[in-house]
C-alpha cells in the first residue's frame, strides 16, 4: 500500500498516519514483508507539503481481508487528513503483487523530475488498481511512487519517535546534551545528528507536528540505540523504524547536457565557468556554466553558507560538476540551476605575469616597446635578453566535492559522512547520461 500528502502545516505528516496504520493492520494479522519504507521524491517540485515523502507498506494478507482493510484505510485517511488546506491532496493505492514495470518506471521518475499527474491516473486506470484520493488527487502520484521504489540499492533507516496529538504545539524539549551523547557514543552508524558548523540539533523538526525527533542511520538496531540516548520533555506515544532513500542521493543520478534540461528537473550538470561568481542581494552568489551544448545561469544561496563561499572562489575555466534543481524562467530569470552541490572536477590555471627587476638598481623594469626588450626609467638600463615572468596564481580552494552544511541538506542528499558507504553493496551512486529524447 502506497500513500503520500496525509498531512496539512497544521499538524499531522504521511509517516505518523503509516505509524498508527501499521497499527491497526495487526487486526488482520498481516504478515510483514519489510519495515516501513519512507521514500523522498524529487525535492525541486513546488506543489508539496514538507520533505515530498511517500510511505509504502508492504506485507502479506489473506485475500479476503482486503475489502475490509481498503474502506478502514479509506476512514482512517478521511478522518487524519485536513482538508480545504490547498496543499493537502491525499493519495492511496493498493498493488496486489510484485510492482508492475510501469510503477517501477514512474518511482525512477519521480526522484528527479516533475511526473504529471495524468501519468498516475493512466497507471492506476490501465492497471485497475484500487485506489482513492482527496483534493486534486496529486497524492496518487507519491503513493505509487513509494510502492514501485523497492530500495534495492543503498538504503538507510530512520527511526521516528511521536508524541500525542494534542501535545503539537508544545515545545519538544530535546536534551541537547543527551544527542551530543548519543552522536559520539554512535559515531558514523548513525548520521546527521548535529550541524557541526552551528551546533545546531537536526534530529528535532521545527513545524507543529507529531514528530519529537528523527534518528537516521544505517541499520534498525543502531537507530532504535541511538534513540535510546535521547532525552527530551515529551512523553513517545508511538515510534516507528522507516527503512527509506534518505541520505543516499537517489535523486543526483542523471547527468543531463545544458540544453536537455527542463523545470525541476534533479540534475547533475557539468561545464566551465563561463561567467565569473557575483554575490548578489540577500546573500547569494550567482555564476553561469556552459558545457558546449549551451551557457545556464546557477544561483547558491545564502542558507547554503560555506557552499556560496566555496562557489565565490570559482573563476572563469573551472571545470565543474553542480549537484542541481532546476528552477523554472520567470520574468526576472531564464532557467535558473539551483545548486546543491558542487564538485570541483578541475581549477583552470591562471598566471599573473610580471617584468623582471632591473639588475643594476632593483626597480622593476618596464617595457621598451614591442620587440624592443625592457628599460629601467630609474638608471637608464636597458636589455632585449630578459623575459617576463610567469607566476601561477595560487587558488584557495582545490578539486573535490562541497556540500552545503548538514542543516542545509536535503533529505535526499548524500551526506559527507556517508560518501562511500552502501548499504547494497552496489556502487553508490550510478550515473546515467540523460539526453532529451
Ligand atoms: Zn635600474
């Protein structure tokens, strides 16, 4: 079962009303086929409540239970959904059985591009699948994107800790202390904890809804300890361990030519610097790439901190590879990448050249025309042996990858902590050429 957008800013998210689903399932006595999973889509798509996470749950069931566990269902998310909030547009659906291509193909797509809605309407009519919505429907679109994301590849966990309904609007306070504990106790088998570069706490949401904290990690059993560490005022009324993409850059594997790309597109994109980096009003810093195919302006901005410092640094040459979303052209704007990531895959060198120094007086010589050699206009010395000098320019930043700080990922993002690691044992990022068909 695939469901997406049960939630509203009010309270409420897709993960808690899977929790106290998966609850409810015991009823049946369904048989577990895999934990949870919570799979993040394309990040660049406008139209989303918060993180653009999908559930699917996947077990085994008698068939004639079925009938009965859809109209629960169905009662459940009509009763946990808000409605007449115009972000809110639940979507649900069943496969009986092993995905179908078509599904698989659509979760691919969702990842990094923008997957129309008719598209989930044609799947769940041709392939007669049940199913309902609320709202405009959009929900279906995560729903059975989550169901044909089977995470076969890496993979992470996250354990999600709630408290009651009615406790949403209370502060949650989270020991600070007692996550710096659990992060040093954990080390590198649980990640993004903390923002080393603020202190800032990342497991605690900041929105009113039922989540106390996240802990996200390579394995159920080092989530479920960590969170053994954690401290805070409220009281869990319920926890769940998700297994999820999270933290695995499932969204960054599509390289795609300057000319191929289209609005919120998730895109690996490689070229010079055509233009060199200007910080502009507010903070951020904006450049242009071409990479022969055609020029696209980037824009990092100032929440990213040390990535627009890093992008700064850039000059006119450099070869690099930008983790981005594409955001539409607007009246201000053509098509803008929003960058994420940058890898620096080159410096182009630059050489400041000097005239020698005179040998006589020790000023620096100047030119006596063209082809004419250098004259000293302190004693009068000339030459035609001597040549200018050529000195590199030393660049402050070298080749390699840069990421924004750990509080300004995104959930999908790959982490430093996590840059070799896989939970499949399969590379961990596999990228495909992507041209436009
Ligand atoms: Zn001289």
């Amino acid at each position: 079962m695939g469901m997406d957008d049960i939630d509203s800013p009010r309270g409420g998210c897709t993960t808690h009303f899977a929790s106290t689903l998966v609850e409810k399932l015991d009823k049946w006595h369904v048989e577990w086929l895999d934990y949870p999973n919570l799979i993040r889509l394309n990040p660049n798509i406008p139209y989303r409540t918060r993180g653009n996470g999908a559930v699917a749950l996947r077990f085994r069931v008698e068939a004639n239970a079925i009938p009965e566990i859809l109209s629960e269902t169905r009662r459940m998310v009509e009763g946990y959904a808000e409605r007449g909030y115009p972000n809110t547009n639940p979507g649900f659906v069943m496969v009986i059985g092993k995905p179908p291509e078509q599904v698989t193909a659509l979760a691919k797509l969702a990842l990094w591009r923008a997957v129309p809605m008719a598209a989930a309407q044609r799947i769940t009519d041709e392939l007669e699948l049940k199913h309902f919505s609320l709202g405009n429907g959009r929900g279906l679109i995560g729903a059975l994107s989550a169901i044909g994301n089977l995470l076969l590849d890496d993979h992470t966990y996250e354990y999600l800790a709630y408290r009651p309904i009615d406790t949403h609007s209370r502060p949650r306070g989270i020991d600070v202390d007692s996550v710096v504990e659990m992060d040093r106790i954990m080390g590198d088998r649980v990640f993004s904890n903390i923002d080393p570069s603020s202190g800032e706490i990342l497991i605690e949401p900041h929105g009113p809804d039922p989540v106390i904290y996240g802990i996200r990690g390579e394995s159920p059993e080092y989530v479920i300890e960590a969170a053994s560490y954690v401290r805070g005022a409220q009281a869990k009324e319920r926890w769940t361990v998700f297994r999820t993409n999270q933290g695995t850059g499932e969204h960054l594997t599509h390289r795609v030519r300057v000319c191929d790309l289209r609005p919120y597109m998730a895109a690996l994109v490689q070229g010079e610097i055509a233009s060199a980096p200007l910080i502009i009003e507010g903070g951020h810093v904006v450049f242009s790439v071409s990479d022969g195919s055609g020029t696209i302006d980037c824009a990092v901005y100032e929440p990213t901190k040390n990535l627009r410092e890093t992008a700064h640094m850039l000059t006119i040459g450099d070869e690099v590879r930008l983790h981005s979303g594409v955001r539409p052209a607007s009246s201000s704007h053509g098509l803008t990448l929003n960058v994420e990531g940058l890898e620096v895959v080159r410096l182009s060198e630059h050489v400041a050249v000097t005239n020698p120094v005179c040998p006589q007086c020790g000023k620096r010589l100047k030119s006596a025309g063209s082809g004419k050699g250098f004259k000293c206009s302190t004693c009068g010395f000339r030459t035609r042996e001597a040549e200018r000098i050529e000195n590199p320019v030393a660049r402050s930043i070298r080749e390699g990858l840069y990421l924004p700080p750990l509080g300004a990922q995104r959930h999908l993002t790959r982490p430093m902590a996590r840059l070799r690691m896989s939970n499949s044992g399969l590379p961990t990022s596999l990228v495909e050429e992507w041209h436009y068909p």
